[in-house]
C-alpha cells in the first residue's frame, strides 16, 4: 500500500494529477487551502498503485508518494 500525502498550501488546483492518474483517484476536493485554491485529494487511498503519475506532473512538487512500511 502506498501512502498520498497533498501539500495543500503547495497546491494550486490545476487537475494535471488527476488527468495523469491511471486509476482515476485523484481529484480536486471542495477544500481549499489558505490562498483561496481548490487543493487535489487521493479519494482511494487503498486503490493507489505507487505510479507516482500525480508526483510526476505536479508543477508545484506538491504531491509526495511513500510505500507504507509492513511490519
């Protein structure tokens, strides 16, 4: 499994992570950040295949993709 983390206050709203994302799970929520922009969100955190698409095409580097660590 593998964790999504948003920097809200890096996002800007602009939809690149979730056309990029293959298994269409990224989406920009109805939360916005201090700057007044519509930040994106992983709305199935479970469904995330560690690509990193999202990652990838953030203009801003706000989007961060970490393998959760099984013990």
């Amino acid at each position: 499994m593998f964790i999504v983390t948003v920097n809200e206050e890096l996002c800007k709203g602009c939809g690149l992570c979730a056309a990029a994302c293959p298994k269409k799970i990224m989406r920009i929520s109805d939360v916005t950040n201090t700057s007044g922009q519509y930040v994106a969100v992983c709305a199935a955190k479970e469904a995330c295949v560690g690509c990193r698409s999202c990652a990838i095409i953030c203009p801003d580097d706000a989007i961060r993709i970490e393998k959760e660590e099984s013990f």
